[in-house]
C-alpha cells in the first residue's frame, strides 16, 4: 500500500518568515494530494490541494507544489503568521471515487512565534 | 445547518465492552469515512462506504465494524474494544462526484479511552 513520509515533524520559525514542509510518496498510481491543518483540539481542515496533472497550485499565501517523477510535494506558507501555528498533514490517495482513500503522513507541529 | 456531528465526544470503557460511536451528517454526501488518530501515525483510514449499504476496509479495519442503512449515518463499533483501541477518532464525509472537489469535511472527533 501507500506510505507517506512527511518532515520535519517540527517546525519554528518567526512570524514574517517562510515555511516548507516536505513529503515523499511511494505508489505512483497516487495521483491527489491533499494537505489538511489541524488546530489544538479541532478537526482537520483542507487547505489546499493538487492532482497529478499541476506542478504547482497557490491560493494567497499558501503554495504545493508536486514532483511526480521524484514522488515528493511540498507545501509552502509565506509572510507567516502567529495564526499559521498548528500541526499540518500532507496526504495521498489514488484520487478518482477513491479520493477520500487517502493515506497521510505524521504531522508537522509548525509554531509560529510573534 | 449542523454539517457532520459525532457522539459522543468522549468515552472512557473498559477492554472487552462493545462501544459505538456514531456519525451524522445533513449534506446528503455519498462518501463517508471513518478514520483514527494517533500521535506518531497521522491519521489511518479503518473504512469508508461509498453509498448506503456499500462500505469497505480501509488501512486499519481489525476489531472494528461498521454499516450504512442510511446515507446519513455512519456508525462505527468496536464489538470488544482493546485498550490499543484508545484513540481519537473522525468521521468524514465527501460528495467527490457532484462537487469535483476531493475535500473531507470531518466531523469534531471522539476520543476514546479503553482502560
């Protein structure tokens, strides 16, 4: 099956600064990829994602980009800020009506310090 | 508009009890899932059902049963719970088809302890 490895498992930086959190994938028939913030004691919540057929995707200041040869995507947050700090999850699933399938890395705790 | 809601919240049981935690949802999804977090591991699907009366095994389906007479709920059991069975687990549903979008909505999450 599917196994997502996500790094680093924490992250700190100051507000203003970037942020980049990595994962690799090893099924290539994985083709949707999912990321999903999780705020202390709240449900995971999408906030971006990307299929197979885009290299990069950006809404404001959150960007993915994915590299299907080398099997990683990444997830990139600018000009942090202190509301930016919970734990994200990267994910993946064959996509299609199997989209919700998805198998997710460990969790990266990103704290953003004011 | 309540979207998806679990219960309970909380539940502390013992190892060999049965318990059910149940899902709902108002959106008329096709798609809902069951899945457990533990820290270390992200979240593991355990099943998921595609349609009232289709379900199947996800990641993580040992020990646990699951059924969907209706499109709304999703009840998920642990017919003799172990205490490796402590975890918090979500519920989520999707409407993939109609909506073209692969996004999860979970519900709030129920934490279980088995002691």
């Amino acid at each position: 099956g599917e196994n997502v490895e996500q790094h680093p498992s924490t992250l700190s930086v100051q507000e203003g600064d970037s942020a980049v959190i990595k994962c690799t994938y090893s099924d290539s028939a994985s083709n949707y990829f999912p990321w999903y913030k999780q705020e202390l004691g709240k449900r995971p919540q999408l906030i971006i994602d990307i299929r197979s057929n885009v290299g990069e995707k950006k809404d404001q200041r959150i960007a993915v980009t994915l590299n299907k040869t080398a099997k990683h995507f990444s997830l990139h947050i600018t000009e942090t800020q202190p509301e930016d700090s919970a734990v994200y999850f990267c994910a993946a699933s064959p996509g299609g009506t199997s989209y919700g399938k998805l198998t997710f890395g460990q969790g990266t705790i990103l704290t953003v310090h004011p | 508009d309540a979207g998806i809601t679990q219960s309970p919240r909380y539940k502390i049981t013992e190892t060999g009890r049965q318990v059910t935690l149940m899902c709902h949802q108002t959106w008329s999804h096709s798609y809902m899932f069951w899945y457990r977090q533990d820290l270390g591991h992200g979240l593991r699907l355990i099943y998921y059902s595609a349609a009232a009366d289709i379900t199947d095994k996800g990641e993580v389906p040992d020990g646990y049963v699951v059924s969907r007479s209706k499109t709304e709920n999703f009840p998920l059991t642990l017919e003799s719970a172990t205490r490796s069975q402590t975890s918090v687990y979500f519920c989520a549903s999707s409407d993939f088809g109609r909506a073209n979008t692969g996004e999860l909505f979970f519900g709030e999450g129920s934490r279980l302890t088995v002691l």
